[in-house]
C-alpha cells in the first residue's frame, strides 16, 4: 500500500538524487497524456471506457458516479506521471488501478471463455499498460523498501514485467491472425494491400514478443514495437476523431486506448536505451 509516510520519503529520495526519478524520454508522457484523455473523455461522456471498460452496472446514477471515479483516477494518476515528484505515488495508483481493471473486468472474461482469442487480447492490451506503469513505479522508487514479492519488486520485477510484456504481444500478434477481416478492415483504405498489413503487424507483434522472450534484440524488438504501436494509433484511430458513424466517444476512447498501449510499450523501450540495438545477449537488470 501507498501511505503518506511512504510518499515523504519518496519525496526526499527524490530531492536527494534528482536522476532517480527522472521521466523516461517517451513511454512516461505517452502513457500519461493517454490516461488523462481517458479521464476527460469519461468526464464527458459520464460513462466507462466503451468496449474496452464493460461494467454492469445499471442503475444510471450510480453508473455515472462509479465511472465519473473511475475517469478522475485515470486523469490525476495520469497528470502526475508528468511530474518526477509525483512519479512513485502516480504509477503506484495507476498499477493498482490497471491491475483491478484486469481482475475485474477482463480476468472474469479469459476464465469463462478461454478458447475465445478476443478474451486473451483484452487482458493482453490493459496488461501492457500495467506493465509500463509498473515499471515506472520500480524505477521511481529505487531500492526504497517495499512490501511486495520479491517476484514484483526491485530487478526481479523489471524483469518479469518485460516477460509479462513479451507474453502480451503473442495475442496481440495472433488476434490479427484470428481476426484478418476485422483487422484488414481498420488499415486506412488509402493503403494497398490491407490484407497484407493486417498480416504483417500481426507478424511483427508476435516475432517481438518471441524475440523479447528469448532476451534477443530486445531493444531493437521493443522500439519497432512501440514505434509500430504508435504508428497504428495514428493512421487507425486519428481519422476517427471527426464525427464518425460509431460515435465520437468510441473513437476517442479507442483513441486513447491505443495511445495508452502504445505508451506501456515504449516505457518497456525506454528501460532498454542502455543495450545495443543489435545485442544478441539479454541485457542486465535495469533497476
């Protein structure tokens, strides 16, 4: 648990070695400008985050509260991923927060239905969000005592927070197999051959994930993966943002969604600028 006790020393770590907490290049602002347009977007709308947040709940007032918390969690633990001060506290509550969504709304999912892919990209895609804010919260807190696991903390959980994210890239890679039509389907129609994109992002995605659980190039795998992820928010969920016939707030949901992923995937790419990007070798601890 975050206390406030823990939060003061957080606060004077940082002020006693400023680098600690220094904010990867791009994965941290990614990751936070994405949550904070989750949060506004739920405040907008009053509503949870479209296909990707299924909460039954149906009593309207109620619902409109529970998401209104929701968004104002995803907004100010978005906000203070800006900040090195508030680093710890906010990818603390965002981890807390990732991991419940995945408890409670996309676990229940895989268990009833295991053999549907789509249930195993759901937790992969919020899954990798985890993983960049976890890793963030690792970083920002250094050495500083913890009560966690040990499979969680320190350079072990670096460690298996980049496993965790090479796992989530196999379904993610294999729901383009899966889903080719669906997939083709959202590759601009001003490109050629979308059949053929489809195909080879979803090969991307799962050569990445073999090669980062393999501990081969993982730089250069994660950046292709993270810059591919981006690439995709962009050309795919960008054009949405004007008045489409599936609802703005699909769009801009799935918007930020996107963005949100791409973001968990790029702090993992941060946390490898130390390697060589042809190193064969699995790079050492980060922490």
């Amino acid at each position: 648990m975050i206390t406030e006790d823990f939060a003061a020393r957080q606060t004077a770590s940082v002020a006693e070695n400023p680098q600690r907490a220094t904010l990867p290049a791009v994965g941290a602002r990614v990751l936070a400008g994405s949550m904070m347009g989750l949060g506004i977007v739920g405040f907008a709308t009053g509503d949870f985050a479209s296909v990707w947040q299924r909460v039954e709940i149906t009593d309207p007032a109620v619902r409109t509260l529970v998401a209104c918390g929701c968004a104002a969690i995803e907004f100010a633990a978005g906000a203070g991923l800006l900040f090195p001060r508030s680093m710890a506290l906010a990818s603390g509550t965002l981890s807390i927060f990732l991991f419940l969504w995945i408890v409670l709304l996309k676990l229940p999912v895989v268990i009833a239905s295991p053999q549907i892919e789509s249930a195993w990209l759901g937790l992969a895609e919020v899954a990798v969000m985890l993983v960049g804010a976890w890793m963030l919260f690792l970083n920002s807190v250094g050495k500083a005592p913890l009560r966690l696991p040990a499979a969680l903390a320190g350079a072990k959980g670096m460690r298996n927070a980049r496993r965790l994210f090479a796992l989530c890239l196999l379904p993610i890679g294999l729901a383009h197999f899966l889903y080719l039509e669906q997939t083709a389907g959202f590759v601009p129609a001003w490109l050629p051959w979308r059949v053929a994109w489809a195909c080879l992002t979803g090969a991307a995605s799962i050569a990445a994930g073999i090669a980062l659980s393999l501990g081969l190039l993982e730089r250069l795998a994660a950046t292709l993966e993270a810059a591919m992820l981006a690439v995709i928010t962009v050309l795919v969920w960008t054009p949405g943002l004007a008045p489409a016939p599936y609802g703005l707030q699909l769009q801009a949901t799935g918007f930020f969604i996107s963005a949100a992923i791409a973001g968990g995937a790029w702090v993992v790419a941060d946390f490898h600028r130390a390697a060589r990007w042809f190193a064969w070798r699995r790079s050492g601890a980060v922490v």
